[in-house]
C-alpha cells in the first residue's frame, strides 16, 4: 500500500477523444463521403484515412481539392452537424475506454480530453459518459495549430498546472490511436501509449503500444510511468505490461 505521503505515480491521463474513446472515424469518413458527392466530387477510403487524427483545418482543406466549394469553416460545421446527429442516435464508445476512465476517477486521476474534434462534438460525447471525469476539454478549436503539433497536449498539462505547479509531463501519460495523435503526445513529453484503430502504427522506441484498453488498468498506466522514472533513455516495449501487472522491469 502507498503511503499517504508518496507522491501518486501517475497524476494525470491525457485523452484523444475519436478513435480511442469513441469509434466516430466511421461517422467521419461516411460524413466526408456524402459531401464530396454532394458537390460532383470522387471521395475512396485511402482519402478517408490520410485525415484521420489530423486537425479538421486540415482536413478541411483537402476536401477542398477534392472539389468541395466551400470554405473551411462551413465544411467543418458541416461535417461535425453530422458526426454529431451520428452520435446522437448511438454512441460507438471503444473497448474498455469507459472501463479504464471509471477507474481513474476512482483512483483520483485527473483527466484532461486532448481532441481535435471542436468543443460541440466533444461536450456531446462527454455528456453521455456516467461522470464528470475531464476537468478540461482541450478541443481543436481552442489550439492554433493541430496534431501533431504538440500545442493541445501542452495547454492540456499548463492547465493541469493550475492546481498542481509540480505536475510535469512525466507525471502524465497519454493515450492514442492515430499517427498525427501519437507523434503529438511524444512531443509534449508525456509518457505515451499508442492504441491503433483505424490505422495500423508503426513501433516505436518513444511510445508503448496496446492492441486493446480492453482489461486494462490504472496499475498498468502506473508501470509505464515509473519505468520512464526509472529508466528515462529505455525504449518502451511493444506490450508494456500484461493487463493487471503490477511489476516494474
């Protein structure tokens, strides 16, 4: 048992939000499809997947060259009217996310969402889960510059601050599932674990990688950090931990 004086292992958790929370790539990508039709234009599936996890900016734009005539900002409130009717009628939540978020809460883990989906599509979501679990929504529409930038993670961990000054990105540990996602989390610092979806993610010294939150725990979280305590310059395995573990290499 800890003592009450130890520090807590890990302080706070860093959420992306589609993908890794929510399975919403498909409501996305059905979204785009049916714009890019609406304007004459042709849309495949590897278009679909070179916007997943980047900012909506972005992806704004390179439905423009697939011969959307609209600007940015209306594409995206276009496309996010319809991800939001989507999740309306079903949320898709992913394996174990839920799970793994109750027992954060439990625990006294502060949650901060990192998403670059804006505010409306991400109060919707978090407005369906059982509790307040995210103390701050750090959406696409409050950064100037998206994954995989690292500025959402950053404000995520100032904002963190506030209550806590000593809390550092190794105190954090932040959970993905895209490319863009990963390679932002990895340049904030803080301790990252890469779940692929969608898209399959190539291994990576500088990241854990899970096939599943499925079973998952808390203490699993807590090994990741203590290794990059210990062991700062140690590659982190392709499988951290089994699920439940509560060993340190």
């Amino acid at each position: 048992m800890r003592s009450s004086a130890s520090p807590p292992v890990l302080k706070a958790a860093l959420w992306d939000m589609d993908g890794t929370i929510v399975d919403t790539e498909p409501y996305w990508i059905e979204a785009e499809y049916a714009l890019v039709a609406a304007h004459g234009g042709e849309w495949s599936h590897e278009q679909a997947l070179q916007l997943v996890g980047q900012s909506l900016v972005f992806s704004a734009g390179i439905l423009q060259e697939a011969g959307v005539k609209m600007s940015r900002r209306d594409i995206i409130d276009t496309l996010t009217a319809q991800v939001i009717s989507s999740v309306r009628e079903t949320v898709p939540w992913r394996p174990g996310a839920r799970e793994l978020l109750e027992q954060m809460h439990a625990a006294g883990i502060r949650c901060a969402l990192v998403t670059m989906s804006e505010g409306p599509l991400a109060r919707e979501i978090v407005a369906s889960l059982p509790r307040p679990y995210f103390e701050y929504l750090v959406t696409g529409d409050t950064v100037s510059r998206g994954k995989p930038d690292p500025e959402a993670y950053l404000k995520a961990i100032e904002l963190l601050q506030l209550n806590d000054p000593e809390l550092i990105a190794d105190d954090c540990v932040a959970l993905e599932d895209s490319e863009p996602g990963v390679a932002a989390a990895v340049a904030s610092g803080a301790v990252t674990v890469a779940i692929p979806h969608i898209m399959a993610l190539a291994e990576d010294p500088r990241h854990a990688m899970w096939d599943t939150l499925e079973g998952r725990s808390v203490a699993d979280l807590e090994q990741l950090v203590e290794r990059r305590r210990k062991f700062p310059l140690a590659p982190f395995p392709v499988e951290a931990a089994e699920p439940g573990s509560n060993s340190v290499d």
